[in-house]
C-alpha cells in the first residue's frame, strides 16, 4: 500500500534538513565553518583558490575549500579524474563573443549540469566555488544592468574532465545560474550578482520568493495549470497583490486578513465550513502549516483527524500570531492514499520530476526518479537509492505495464502543466519582480519534500527571520505528487513547488549505465540535457542581441520567417534586393536597391555594393545570404568587406553541380574515406554536342538538371540519348533567363548536366560547420518522387534509418563540405543512400529551404537561421552537438498541379493555417498560389504539410488521414505511396 505518513499532533516538528547540508556558507547570512576533514581523499588541496584583486577573509575561504573538495569527492564516486589546477597560466579567451555558461552552486547539486554542459559545449561550462570569483560591471547603453565577468572557474570538458582556471581578461557571462539553496552563492551577495543582468539568468531572489509561497503556487498551479491540488483554506494576513481578490478556484478557499488578532470566530465558521464541506472527499487528516517563503527549510508542521473542528481552529488562531505580511496559515486535506496490493512490508513513495523549458518556452519532462522506503519512517533522498516510475511501481504491487504507463503520462503531464503555469506567471511580472529583464525559471527540479509519501501533504521551508535577499529555493523549485485514487484511476495531486535534491537523484540514477544520445528525447536520457541547450540556445540570444548583419537577397515568401526571427532575436539586418517593392523593405534598418541578378557581373558588384556599404556608414558584424542566386556574390562582398564567410572560391564550386562532382571524384585522400567515394560520374552540358559526348560517357538511364538549378525544377530522368537530347532541347528553348522563372538560379545561365542516376532511398543532410568542424548535424528521409520527375513528395524527420546508416550520412555530407573547402556556414548537403553506401545528389551552400528550418527548430530546438547568423559574425554557434528531437514529423508536399482545387476550398491557405495554429499539423508555404501556377514540368512545391507523432508511423497515419480528408490525397496523387519509406 503506499500510504501517508501517519504523523500524530506529538510530531509538531520541524521537517527540514537536520544534516550538513541545512548549513550556511557565509554568503547564506549565517556564520560558523565548515566541518573538518568531511570529505576523505587523496586529492590535492595546494591548488589556486584564492582569486586575484577580490580577497577573500578566513571563514570564506574555508567554506571555497571545501566545497572545492566537495567538487572532487563528487568526481571521486563518479569515477571520474580529478580537477587539474592550470590557474598559474591564464587562459585567454574573447569577452563578449564566446559562449560562457556559468553556475554558482553546490557541485553536488549541479555536478549533472556541469558535465552534460561539459559535452554539449566543452570548456564553456563554467562552475564558481564563491563571489568573489565573480564580478559585475555596469553595462554600457543598458542603464541599471550590469555584465558579470568570471575571473576564476573550474571548467568542464568532455570525458568529465575539470580544469581550475584564470581568465585574463575575464571571460563575460552569457548564462547565468545561481544555486540560491545550501551551498556557495546563497544570500545577499548572491542575488545581488543574479540581479538585472545583461545575460539570461536562470534563477532570481525575486522568483524565488514568489515561488517558495505555498498558497501562491497552489493557486498557480490548480487556476492557471489545471493541476489537481489537496482542497485547501488558506487564512493570509495582508496577502501580496497577486493573492488579493482573486478566485480561490475549486477545493481552494482565501480568507483575507486585516489582522492577526482577534479572529477567534471568523477562522471557527471557515474551519468547520471546510471540514464538512464535499471539496475535502474521503480525506480522513488535514495538515495545517504556515506558507511563505521566510517559512523554507524549517516547517511547524501539525496533522490533526478531520473531525477536530476545534482543536484545528485552535491550532490556526495560534499560529495567526506568527505571521507576517504577506503570510498565510493553510489548512489543507491529507489525500487519501492510493492502495496497492504490495508484496512486503507497507512501502513509502516519493516521485521527482524534472521539467526543462525548451524552444518556444514549451515545458518538456525530461526524467522521473522515485524515492521508495519503509512506509514507518521519514523517506529523503539521502536515504534512498533512486530509482525509476516503473521499479518504484513495481516494488509497491503496481507492474501492470498499462497502468505504469498511464501514471507516466499523468505524471508527465502534471508535471509539464505546472511548469507552464509558472511561465505564464512569470511572462506578467515586471522586470523589477522577475529580478532582471532576462531572468525566468527554466527548469524545475520536481521532487517529493523530506519525508514525504505519496498521499501526504507535508512540506518544509526556511528558518524564520532569514533576509529578504536570500530565499532559499535550490536550483528551481519542484512539485511534490501524491498519488491517490480519483474517478476510478490513479492520479498525481501536486501538493506544492518546493526546493530539492532532485538533480542529484537523477545524477546517481544515470550513473548505472550508459544513456542514450541519440533520436527522440526518451525518459532514459540525461536529465541535464534539456536544461544545457536551453542554456545554450538562451546565450546564443544574449550574444547575438544588438548585431548588426547585411542580407544578400530578401528571398521569396517562404523566406517571410527571416523578419521575424531578427525581430524576435534583436538583430539589426540591412538588406540588399534586386526588387525595389521587396515586401521586407520595410522591415529592415537599412534597404539597398541594388541588380545581383546578373551573376557574370558579382565580382563587380560586390566591389560596388562594398563602397556603398561604406559610403552610408554600415558599422556590420557580418554580412550573410540564404538565397541560392546570391551566395557567390555574398562571399565576395564579405571579401571586400573583410567579414567571415567560406572562400568565394569554394562557393563557386558547390554552387556549380558538374563542378561539384567532378572536383570530389579527383579527391581520392588521404585520409580515408575521401570524399571521392560519394561522388556521382557526370557530364557538364551547353550545347548538342556535349549531350552526345555525354551519353557515351555516363550510364543511362542519368539525370539531367541544371548546372545552378534550385527546386528540383526542370530535373528529369532519361532513359536513353533521345530523352537526353529532348529534354536538353525543351530546357534551352523554355528556360533561358531569370525572367522566365525567377529564383531558380537562371541569373547564372541555362546549362545543364547529365549525371548517373543513383537508386537508393534520398535524404537531407543539414550540417552547421564552423572554422571546419563539424558542430551539429540533422538527418531527414524523403519520400520516393513522381519520376520521370524530382520535385520533391514527402519527408519525414528525424531519419528513421538505423544510427550507422544515419552516421554514414553526416558524415559523407560533412567530407563532401570539407572537400569543396565550404568551412565556415550552415549547408544543406543532398544524398541518396546506396547499397554502397551514401552517394552525393548536390551541395546547396546554404541553411536548407522549404520546411527544414521549421521542422528542425520545431523537434530540436535549434534554429539554423541564428546558427547561420552567427557564423556570419565569426561566432561560434551555441548549439548542441547532439540534440534530442522531441519527436517525429511527417510532411507532403501540395502542389497546383495536382491540388489546385483543393488549394482553393478545403485546404486553402487560411484553412491550413488555422489546423497549423491550433496545433494539428505543421503548414509551410514556400509561394504564393498565384505565382505556383507553372506548366507542371517546371512547377516548384507550393507548400508542406506535416504531422507531429512519437514515431514515423503514427506521424505517418495522422497526415494520410489528414491528406484524405482534406483532399490532397487521391489517384494521381497517391500520399500512401509517397509516406511508403516512412512505416
């Protein structure tokens, strides 16, 4: 059975930690040292602890040490080697153009965090032992903001290695996550440093003060998160303006105080109204206990049998008389337990969550781990070994998978819900309540308090009389879930957000073996993952913010996200365009009207367009394009201007398709593989002549396409010389200039190649390079096309291919880049993939097109419009090396050829996008209707539709069921056949 703990009146106890962990450094406002020789090791302790021009006194630099060898004990069990001191030689770095993700705080708490930081961007996970390692400075042109500077740190790298670092000069913050609970950095001085910075901080003393108010977040978390909470009556004294006169929502009642004395009767009517009232239900206790943040740590906490109307009454009128403004006194219900037939002895539960804010500050549930013990005692974290929902469940009587499974979901649900709640809280705050203008909660770290058991209502807090400066919420707050029989299923009650040890817990369970760091993010992955590329996508923000970018070429209107995004992310983009009426010239800081359509010309062009840069006085950080009939010309300009950017040679030779192949086929290494084993034999194409060369050179049946083509439009395959000799004549006579379909590359000319045509399954490779590494990579599968045709029919992403074959992939498209010598930028590299192993289609060098930037931001996270931004500015992208999808996507493409009809009623634009607002499919355009209408040879792919699942194939029954009622399924135009490759 997991039931509550069955605490008498006697137990009028303080349920805080009583152990070394409930004492205060000198930063927490309290005194004393730490105790001696507690962490036993052979590790060195002559190391630099002392930081340069911020002396430390005796008492602070004792607690520096020991939690210095608490860092190394922590590696000790870990298995890992111990920190290396290098601070006798500073390390040098670039303030203000590297990613610097700082921690202050226990390192046993945050140890998860500090080596998941470690891989996800080595070197750039930083951890501070004190304040005084840190200092802030005023922010020049942002008054009342400041920039933290780290002048020491112990950096993480891959393999679990840790450095003690100097930083000469002092590296700039562009993360921040201050540990307000036990450990380093608590008090005034630690939320002085997390205040109204210029950096994204995860973690304020003004949320956490919020957020340690029980009552608060109880009517948080039931009026703004859905979430089932114990009926509760709460008695406030002078409640805090986001308390008062508001609804108290269902088993949730406010009896607003004017004050404290007095009051015998009014609390005599409510508490009896209550403990009679249905909102209680089977709930046989009520624990009574006081509710606000100066309350953290150390909690009065008292249960009493529902039926002591007067005693409770008693009890409340006394503790009345304890509280301050803005605190409150609950009387609340004790859930009944949910019985479970357990094999042994009656066992105790407690269940922790991590909840991590992702992309588009949507909530994901990264791990559960569950604490379980004898159901007579207190059960803790440090006296329980983790372990997982289902081995907890188990142990308890419940093994029933469906069932394991339904209390996931309502966990993961519950969970996810509460953190939503605290965003939208969050999002109405004024800068001054958030603590800064880029502070919020990015994960909670959801745990059972001490002691606690599913069913029960305790809680704990802090010692009364603590400073309003130092709350003490450890790394965010958690929800504890009781779990308890409702309509017939088990469902979790959320019983308050409170501070944990729930990092740690996850830390040790993902210490028994390897996790998994690929595909959609699982529940097995590592629990910091989440949090990291948050870290990472929020500082990618805090260094992009105010930059200054010149765009080559406004593209078309599937390109309408670029004006957006710049404005989201703060950037300043001046714009180069051909049409003086581009529809985003008015949404930039700087329009030039300048003809790049005339490519024979950019070597000259980009000399003009250079001193017309100059001549209006552009200070640019960099300078970028995503529109295939510019990157040439975009190159040299960055040239002439000095400014980041692959060789315009290596442009020139991705962008020619002929060139491409035949330049890898001579690339045969060392090393090996070489490039040239992906190449595809080809011919290039400008007369009559060269096709007959051609067909006698190269295997038919081939492909024939235009040498700088885009969009699959005018790709065809041919099966013999007639064929080649056709097509090429029909090409010549149709498509001879930009004027007869823009955007397709035609600016360069009409030439073609014929090349081999290659069986295998097609997939898209999207890379992002900088200064020739590799630093992340997405894989995505097409559908097979409408041959003799190549425009493209389906595609589903991640690759549902086997991780080898995946890996194969990255890998050929990133030999491919390298050998074309494309070093610096994000590309989208084409590929089919062979019984030989995958084999090159083209290199576009350029972020991919169509839906790929949506889908990629959409299941990693990761934006490669602020990825390409960043190389352009010479800065290190700030994305993950191996991000998690949170899912699967499964897309069709229309087109007016074969859906004009339905384009026009039941699956008009307005149509798809009102299903793409409310969540039910993911819709692209990449044209208007009016300009898609092209005789259907050369049409190019009017828009993407896409549906989300948890595999391919539910993705996959969504969107042919979507596609049939809407119509864009039918005899011509087969969806089944096109999502075939995605069972």
């Amino acid at each position: 059975m997991l039931s509550s703990d069955q605490l008498s009146p006697k137990w009028d106890c303080l349920l805080g930690c009583k152990g070394l962990e409930d004492k205060e450094g000198p930063w927490g406002g309290g005194s004393g040292l730490p105790p001696p020789d507690y962490f036993p090791g052979s590790w060195r302790l002559d190391v630099g602890l002392d930081c340069k021009g911020s002396p430390e006194g005796a008492e602070a630099r004792a607690w520096t040490a020991y939690y210095y060898s608490l860092l190394q004990s922590c590696l000790q069990q870990a298995g890992l080697p111990e920190t290396q001191d290098r601070s006798q030689v500073p390390r040098t770095g670039c303030p203000g153009a590297e990613v610097t993700l700082c921690i202050l705080g226990s390192p046993s708490t945050f140890l998860s965090v500090l080596l998941e930081g470690g891989v996800q961007s080595p070197g750039n996970m930083l951890l501070c032992l004190s304040p005084a390692w840190l200092t802030k400075v005023p922010a020049p042109g942002r008054p009342g903001e400041a920039a933290l500077l780290v002048s020491k740190a112990v950096s993480f790298h891959p393999g679990g290695l840790s450095f003690l670092d100097d930083f000469v000069p002092q590296r700039q913050a562009t993360y921040f996550l201050v540990g307000l609970g036990p450990g380093p950095g608590q008090g005034r001085e630690a939320a002085e440093l997390a205040r109204d910075l210029t950096c994204p901080t995860g973690a304020s003393a003004e949320l956490a003060r919020l957020l340690e108010d029980r009552l608060l977040t109880r009517l948080l978390l039931a009026q703004r998160g859905g979430v089932a909470v114990p009926a509760t009556l709460a008695f406030a004294y002078k409640p805090p303006a986001l308390l008062r006169g508001g609804a108290g929502g269902p088993g949730l009642r406010l009896v607003e105080l004017s004050g404290r004395e007095g009051q015998e009767t009014l609390v005599k009517e409510e508490v009896g109204a209550f403990l009679h009232s249905e909102a209680l239900g089977d709930a046989l206790q009520v624990a009574i206990k006081l509710s606000s943040w100066r309350w953290r740590g150390q909690q009065a906490l008292r249960l009493h049998p529902r039926a002591e109307v007067g005693t409770v009454a008693d009890t409340v009128v006394a503790l009345l008389e304890k509280l301050e403004e803005e605190e409150s006194v609950l009387v609340e219900a004790v859930c009944p337990p949910a019985r479970l037939p357990s094999p042994g002895p009656e066992l105790a539960m407690r269940i922790c969550a991590v909840v991590c804010r992702t992309q588009g500050d949507r909530p994901l549930l990264s791990k559960v781990v569950c604490a379980v013990g004898r159901g007579n005692r207190p059960l803790r974290h440090q006296n329980s070994l983790p372990r997982t929902l289902e081995v907890a469940l188990a142990q308890c009587g419940l093994g029933e998978a469906a069932q394991v499974a339904a209390v996931r979901r309502s966990v993961k649900t519950a969970a996810e819900a509460a953190l939503a709640a605290v965003l939208a809280l969050e999002a109405g705050l004024s800068v001054e309540q958030r603590g800064g203008r880029l502070a919020g909660t990015d994960f909670l770290g959801e745990c059972g308090g001490p002691g606690r058991r599913l069913g029960t209502s305790a809680g704990r807090g802090t010692a009364r009389g603590r400073s309003a400066l130092s709350p003490r919420p450890a790394p965010g707050p958690g929800v504890d879930f009781a779990l308890t029989v409702a309509g017939g299923a088990l469902t979790p009650v959320a019983l308050e957000l409170n501070s944990g040890l729930c990092l740690e817990a996850c830390g040790a369970l993902e210490g028994l073996w390897a996790a998994p760091r690929s595909g959609p993010a699982t529940e097995e992955a590592v629990a910091a993952a989440p949090l990291v590329e948050t870290m990472l996508r929020r500082s990618a923000r805090c260094l992009m913010e105010g930059k200054q970018l010149l765009v080559v070429g406004g593209g078309s209107v599937s390109k309408k996200f670029v004006w957006e995004a710049a404005r989201d992310y703060g950037l300043k983009l001046h714009l180069v365009e051909s049409d003086p009426n581009h529809f985003a010239s008015q949404l930039v800081q700087t329009f030039i009207h300048f003809d790049v359509t005339e490519h024979r010309r950019d070597e000259e062009n980009a000399r003009l367009l250079a001193e017309l840069v100059r001549a209006r006085g552009l200070q640019l950080d960099g300078c970028f394009s995503y529109w295939d009939d510019c990157l040439v010309l975009t190159a040299l300009l960055c040239q002439e201007l000095g400014l980041p950017c692959s060789p315009p040679a290596a442009m020139r030779l991705a962008k020619q398709k002929s060139r491409t192949q035949l330049h890898l086929l001579r690339c045969q290494g060392p090393p090996w593989p070489s490039p040239s084993l992906h190449a595809v034999p080809c011919c290039p194409l400008e007369s009559e002549a060269d096709v007959e060369r051609a067909v006698r050179q190269v295997p038919l049946p081939g492909v024939m396409k235009l040498e700088f083509g885009a969009g699959a439009v005018g790709v065809r395959l041919v099966e013999d010389a007639l064929q080649c000799h056709q097509h090429f004549s029909r090409i010549a006579r149709d498509l001879q200039g930009e004027a007869d379909h823009p955007g397709i590359g035609l600016g360069w000319g009409n030439s073609m190649l014929l090349m081999e045509f290659i069986e295998g399954t097609e997939h898209d490779v999207d890379l992002v390079l900088f200064r020739g590494k590799l630093l992340a990579a997405f894989v995505s599968d097409n559908g097979p096309t409408r041959l003799p045709g190549f425009t493209e029919t389906a595609a589903c992403m991640p690759s549902g291919l086997a991780p080898e074959q995946a890996a194969q992939l990255v890998q050929a498209a990133f030999r491919c880049c390298l050998g074309c010598g494309l070093l610096d930028g994000v590309f989208n590299v084409e590929l089919k993939l062979t019984g030989a192993g995958p084999r090159l289609i083209e290199i576009n060098p350029r972020m991919g097109g169509f839906y790929l930037r949506d889908w990629i931001l959409e299941l990693y996270g990761v934006d490669l419009l602020l990825a390409a931004a960043m190389v352009a500015c010479g800065l290190r992208p700030a994305v993950p090396p191996h991000p998690r999808a949170s899912g699967y996507l499964v897309g069709v493409t229309g087109l007016v050829s074969q859906h004009l009809q339905v384009l026009r009623s039941t699956a008009s634009q307005e149509a798809l996008q009102a299903l793409h607002d409310r969540g039910l499919v993911r819709f692209n355009q990449f044209t208007s209707l009016e300009e898609a209408q092209v005789p259907g040879e050369y049409e190019e792919p009017y828009c993407s539709v896409a549906c989300a699942g948890p595999s391919p194939a539910e993705a996959r029954l969504r969107l042919l069921g979507l596609c049939q009622g809407l119509g864009i399924d039918g005899p011509h135009y087969p969806v089944a056949h096109f999502l075939s490759h995605f069972k």
